[in-house]
C-alpha cells in the first residue's frame, strides 16, 4: 500500500509495528511481525536511512517511529512532482512522435470517426483534455450533441478553460436553445452569432479539430454521421483561420437581467429609427462611403459617423457589417 512512497512490502509491515510501540528493538519487532531478528535489523537501518526511523538514547538498539506525516507525506508529495514531470515529458515525446508520424504517414493527420456515438465520445474527450481553449462552429440541428447537453463545457469552463462559440442564426429556432445558449454565457462562454455558418467545427487548443465530413444523425440525413478529426497541419490552420474570420464579423451576445439572450431574437428590434438614419443605413448597406453620404443628405461627414455610431451602439455592433446585419433582423430598413 506504501510502495507509492518508496517502500518495500518489509519495510511497510515493520513501519506499520513500529507506530504501535513507543520504543522498539529488533527483537521486539521481530515477535511482533513473525520475521527474522536479522531481516527487521536490515530493515531498520533502511527506515533510519529513509527518515521513518530514528535510533533512542536511552535504550542501545531500540528504534522509535517518525510521524507517518512528517516521514510520509513530503515523499509522497515528491513523487507525485516526479509522476506530473514524468507525464509532461511523455506528452512532449507523443507530440515528437506524432509530428514525425505526420510527415510520413497522411494517417495520423486525420483521422475518419463514423457515427454519432464516436463523434459524441471525440467531443468528450478532447474537451476533457483541453487546457486553455475551445473554438466552435454551432449550426442549427444537432448531429450527435443535442443544444444543452455537452457537460464537459461547463466543467472545462469550471477549470479555466476559454470558449468562444459562434451560432448561426438558425439554431436559436431550436426549441431551448436561447435558455441554453444563456446558461453557457453565464458560466463564462464567449457567444457570439452569424447568419450562417459553413460547416460544423469544434477545435480545442489549436492542436486538434473535429469537423463532421457528411450529412448525418438527427439533424441531417438518416445516416450516421462521418467526422474527420484533423490534427496539427495545414488544413487545421486553416480550420482556425476560418473560425477568426467568421469570429471578427460575428454579433456578442450578452445574457440581459431578464434572462434573454441579447443579439439573438432581436429583443430591441422595436427601437424605430428616424427617416434620416433609415435613408443613411441604406446608403451604408449599399456600399456608398460616408464622404458620399453625407453629400448626398446634406450632412457633415462627421455627422453621418456620428448618426452610424449611435446606431451601432443600439444595435449592440462593434463592426458595420454587424450593423447591416442587426438592421435586417430589426427591420429597420
């Protein structure tokens, strides 16, 4: 039981007789464990050595036990620094060993998962391992994990974990999904929404990504689903930079005290603009620059980015295609 602090099964068994005795000698010991006098002598001199033993003064050849927490405790702690420093370096040899697998075999780049049970255990897995981030792509129909039901986001965001989720604006269609969309901004999601998204995607740590191939499960076709987990190369770059560009354009979405999901169901859509501001995001949407604009409504330039700044402000935008957006949900064109 004690081999985890460097113990022997003898020295364990003469430790475990020696706590119950104020003093002992070997002899004592040895009437006590049914070993030789000679053999608990041996392994006397080595709990001595190791800090669980010390000889008396007063009694030639008696030995007394060190506390268990000062004898046990910190050698336990120092292999539990040599098992982490020992698991770092296997995953830094796993990582070796991966890249060098990757230049010679197009199989460790990506790997094919079929069925929705495997794409839902990937998905555990990965965010069960992930260590800083999660980057991902939610399209309206789930194909393996219903809105609502991936657990280990919550707990990877418990641990520290960042999320940055794009939705696309379908999915919020789905029964639950504004409440559920909420929860996860609560507990520290990054949310953010689209019109639409291109594919479904989840990446954890930029080191790997899982990217359903084909049509499947209850959202898609009948078929099982078949996903492709992609690790480090070219083609997860470039899955990373597509999410960043979708992610530059994409509506926050920020949980109002009422519990809403703002930026998702145009909640402020009843906000009416005046006919200029109408007139002026129109031109905008259209293309025309603001120098144009403002000549065209007789109007200071810096009163047209004004007038597009404010709106920008009610429509919750940071961007103006973000502004373009939100106008057409809101109708305010």
């Amino acid at each position: 039981m004690l081999e985890a602090a460097g113990l022997t099964p003898a020295e364990e068994a003469v430790y475990r007789t020696l706590v119950t005795m104020p003093t002992a000698s070997a002899d004592d010991i040895a009437k006590q464990s049914g070993l030789v006098p000679l053999e608990v002598e041996r392994v006397l001199a080595a709990l001595k050595a190791k800090g669980l033993a010390s000889g008396t003064d007063r009694t030639p050849r008696s030995f007394v036990a060190n506390p268990p927490d000062v004898a046990l405790l910190p050698r336990l702690q120092r292999q539990s620094d040599s098992l982490d420093q020992a698991r770092a370096a296997v995953t830094d040899l796993l990582e070796t060993y991966r890249r060098t697998r990757r230049r010679r075999d197009p199989d460790q780049l990506i790997e094919v998962i079929t069925g929705a049970e495997g794409l839902r255990q990937h998905l555990r897995q990965i965010q069960d391992s992930t260590r800083h981030e999660m980057l991902w792509f939610c399209k309206a129909q789930y194909v393996a994990m219903p809105s609502g039901s991936n657990q280990a986001e919550f707990d990877a965001l418990a641990r520290g974990v960042r999320y940055r989720v794009l939705y696309e604006r379908a999915f919020f269609d789905d029964p639950g999904a504004v409440d559920n969309v909420a929860d996860g901004v609560r507990a520290g999601e990054m949310a953010r929404a689209v019109p639409h998204l291109p594919l479904r995607l989840a990446v954890a740590d930029r080191a790997i990504a899982i990217c359903p191939l084909v049509p499947g499960g209850p959202g898609g076709s009948s078929e099982e689903p078949t996903t492709a987990l992609v690790r480090g190369s070219n083609l997860l770059e470039a899955l990373v930079a597509l999410f960043e560009r979708y992610w530059v354009d994409a509506v926050p979405l920020h949980v109002s005290e009422s519990g809403t999901v703002d930026g998702t169901d145009g909640a402020a859509r009843g906000h009416e603009l005046s006919a200029t501001d109408r007139q002026l995001l129109s031109l905008l949407v259209a293309g025309v620059a603001d120098k144009a604009i403002a000549s065209q409504m007789g109007l200071s330039r810096r009163t047209v980015q004004r007038r597009i700044q404010a709106m920008m402000a009610v429509a919750g935008a940071t961007t103006r295609m973000q502004l373009a957006w939100q106008a057409a949900r809101r109708n305010w064109m």
